[in-house]
C-alpha cells in the first residue's frame, strides 16, 4: 500500500506492514514520526524497516537538516529522545491496561 504522509499520518493501524518507505521528507519530525508509528504498534509481530529516500543536493536534503535541529531543540529542552518518549508512553498504556 503506498500512502502520502499526509494519509499514512492520520488514524491507520497497519500492523500488517513491515516496511515503511519515505519518499517526501515533512518540515516537521513528528509528522514522519507518526506516519511510522501506523506500521510500528501495539501488535505489530514483525520488525518494521524504514527507508527513507533523499535526494542529494536538492530541497529535500535541507529539510531533514531542519528536521536535525528541531529534534535537536526539542531534546534539549525536554531533556529526553523520541526513543526515551516512546518507550514512556508504551509503558504508561501498559500500567493503564494493567499488563
């Protein structure tokens, strides 16, 4: 299944999807972010793979340059990474769910 961003970032639970290919990079992480989320859930049984595809010396390169520095900013004021977050609140849905 081959979606946007925009259409991978709002309300799908691909758990069947193993593979998530990025080939518009977002001004904005979290929206990439949660484009893999739909494929990386509670219940996904497989690894999921993420590629993403830019290209050299174009717009696409400063975007994720961008993108470096606002998870940069983010991680410095906050103190912790997506990864940390995530496994945060992973973990705060387990204790509500009591598992």
């Amino acid at each position: 299944m081959l979606l946007s961003l925009k259409a991978g970032g709002v309300g799908l639970n691909l758990t069947a999807a193993s593979h998530v290919f990025l080939m518009d990079p977002a001004w904005n992480p979290a929206t990439e972010e949660q484009c893999i989320d739909r494929c990386h859930r509670l219940g996904q049984k497989r690894n999921v793979f993420v590629t993403k595809f830019i290209v050299k010396d174009s717009v696409e390169e400063n975007m994720v340059k961008i993108q470096k520095q606002k998870q940069d900013l983010v991680e410095k004021a906050f103190g912790s990474t997506n990864i940390d977050r995530k496994a945060s609140r992973i973990n705060d849905i387990k204790a509500l769910m009591e598992l």
